[in-house]
C-alpha cells in the first residue's frame, strides 16, 4: 500500500506547470512531439542533476529501474538515450533559460530580506564569470585555447540569500569586461567586483547610473591624492584617501574623484588596495562588502562540485547550454525549497538528502527538517540508483 507521494513529485510541485507551458510554447517546444514532450525532458534532467547521473546510459538506466514511479511524479514519455539525446540537440535552450529566470525572480523575493552580513540598506551584488571547460575533440565550436575548449558562464549574484539575478553564457575568450556593457545598473545599488573589470569607461558608466562599484585598485594606477582621512589602524585599515586619476587616457574616461582605501587583513597580513566611487559608507563597511564578493566563488564551486556541468549528455552548444541552464533550474529550486518551507540546513546539505530520497515517500519537509541520526536511520544513507 503507497505511503505517500515521492519526494520527487513533492519537489515538482515548487514548479508552476503554467509558466513552464509558457517557456515552451514560446520557442514552439513541443512542435510535432507526441511521446517525449519538454516536460518529460525537463523532468529526466533534474533527476540527472539532483542524482548525479554521469551520462545518457545512467540517466537511462536509473530511471527504467523507477519506470513504474515515474508516471506518479508527471512524466508520460519513455526516457531512452536517443529520446533525451535527441530532445537536447534540437529542443530550444532558451526554454529552459527563460523558465530559470522565472524561478530566480521568484527567488530573489523570497530572500529580499536575508541578511548577507553588512549593514546595507541598499541592494548589493557581486560579479564575476568562470569556465566551464569542454574537450576540443568533442566539443570543436568551444575553442578557447590552442589545446583547450570551454564555454564562459558570466554571473551577476545578488548577495541577499545568494541568487544568481543574471547569467550569460557565452564562448570561453569573450573578455569577462563585455559582462558589464550587458547590465542595466540600479541606481544606489552597489556592485562589487574584481580588478580584471577595472575598465574606467564602463566604471564611469556605473557612476553615471548613479549607482556604486566596489572593486581592487590596480597596481600600476596612475593617481593623485586630494584629501586624506583618519582610520582606525587596530581594524585593519591603512588609508582612506579622495584620488583623481593622471593618466591621459585614464582621466577623459574617468573625470570624477575616486575613493582609495588600503586594508591589512589582520589574519592574513594581506594588504588590499580598494577602489569605490562611495564616499559616504564608513571604509571598513566598504572593505566587508568586497569581502562578501567571495559569495559568488562559492556558487561557481557549489554547481560546480553539486552538480553536473562538467560531464555533458550532448555535445552541440544547444545541448550544453540547456544542460547548464536545467543545473541553474535545480540550484534556484533547491534554493526556494530552502526557503518556502523555512529548513535550516545548508544548501548542500538540501542537495545531498535529496539524491538519495527522490523516491521516498515521506513528507518532504519532514525529511529535511530530521536530525542526521534519524536520518541514518531512515535512509541509511545508501543511494538508491
């Protein structure tokens, strides 16, 4: 006798079928396909990446041996690899992109409250971009390097609850810089980012925006100093300075005054060299926001290590495009989940009960608010595929 709906079927239902319609009739998805619609597509992907299915044969055959359950969690097509194969070879990505920018705006209010520990009424994000990397031999359109291949995944995260708000995927040698012609700037919102951004046209842009940029100074910066401030040497800083730019290139697309601010970390001895067109925040705030910049290296290494974006199931820029995008769809959903039914637990700790429950039939709130003992006792940690 059935105890109860899958774990699998619960999380699903964080998933409105409505919007996701109307993703796929957009780009016509479900165009001439009878047996093996977007929906069934979609579904066998986000067992692939919250199981961690290593290719087509796995996902394949992990889900024949749940056959019998799958029609109860919404699916209607036979998964096979030629039916998945085929669906992301010629399935529109943009589907898939589109519907995870739905679920990363239903996101973004769930946690517009979070605290990201600053002070900030403002909004904040951080900035940065990785590489995926692809083998030449198979993927031959990702050249990236003379011996090496990949595809670029620019992200702009909002640090309340740690939300990727935009995402661009594009070739591995586009300049991490073309990411910021993209974005349209919130006025008083602040954006924190790296040196290999310090480019003083597009930080003027920012400017103009009437928003703020947090960022490092560049070694060889070219400056004069107009005002100097007092700081607390015992928190770490050294100098917190108003600068005008000297160099002729430099100083047309930069006209303004800067602020220039030197740290010491006092666990690391590091000193940092900061940049901001703020001059109202106290110069420790400013250093904790760049500090909170890490957040966005965390997100490259959590999908990175969580999910599957390393190991592909197709090979054509379409299907590792919605490969990449489902695996944003699976962290947004982990996410929400998280937050909407008010767990505790880490967002890896989330991911980890659930690749080996998927087809339990328990409250899914009940087993992820279990302590780890009754975990253990109830899953005994033994993965079902």
């Amino acid at each position: 006798m059935r105890k109860g709906r899958f774990v699998f079927s619960q999380i699903l239902d964080f998933i409105s079928r409505y919007f996701f319609d109307k993703c796929v009739n957009r780009y016509n998805g479900n165009y001439k396909i009878q047996t093996f619609c977007c929906y069934d597509q979609f579904i066998s992907m986000i067992f692939a990446q919250l199981t961690g299915r290593d290719g087509l044969r796995d996902i394949e055959a992990c889900m024949g041996v749940m056959s019998k359950n799958l029609y109860h969690v919404g699916m209607r097509g036979k998964v096979s690899r030629n039916n998945l194969s085929n669906a992301n070879k010629v399935r529109d990505y943009r589907i898939y992109e589109d519907f995870a920018k739905l679920l990363i705006r239903r996101a973004r209010k769930l946690y517009v409250n979070e605290d990201f520990g600053v002070d900030l009424v403002q909004s904040a994000y951080a900035l940065d971009a990785t590489t995926v990397d692809l083998c030449l031999s198979l993927f031959p359109w990702a050249l990236f390097r003379k011996k090496k291949g990949g595809i670029k995944l620019h992200t702009l995260m909002d640090l309340k609850g740690h939300i990727p708000c935009v995402i661009w995927l594009s070739e591995a040698k586009t300049h991490d810089l073309a990411f910021l012609d993209m974005l349209a700037y919130e006025p008083g919102s602040f954006y924190i980012m790296d040196k290999a951004y310090v480019d003083f046209k597009r930080l003027y842009k920012i400017n103009t925006s009437k928003a703020y940029f947090v960022t490092r100074a560049k070694t060889n910066m070219d400056y004069s100093r107009r005002a100097s401030h007092e700081v607390d040497k015992s928190t770490g800083l050294r100098s917190d300075q108003t600068i005008a730019l000297q160099g002729i290139k430099s100083s047309k697309k930069y006209p303004e005054l800067l602020r220039r601010i030197t740290f010491v970390d006092p666990d690391t001895n590091k000193r940092f060299v900061f940049m901001t067109n703020n001059f109202e925040l106290d110069a420790l705030i400013i250093t904790k926001l760049y500090k909170c910049r890490w957040q966005i290296e965390l997100f490259f290494k959590w999908i990175k290590q969580n999910l599957k974006i390393k190991s592909f199931y197709g090979t054509t820029v379409n299907a590792v495009k919605t490969q990449i995008w489902i695996a944003i769809c699976a962290y947004v959903l982990v996410a929400i989940i998280k937050k909407e039914l008010k767990i505790e637990r880490s967002l890896n700790e989330i991911l980890q009960i659930l690749s080996i429950s998927l087809f339990e039939q328990e409250p899914i709130e009940q087993l992820l608010t279990k302590t780890d003992s009754q975990l253990e006792k109830t899953l005994n940690y033994k993965p079902l595929f």
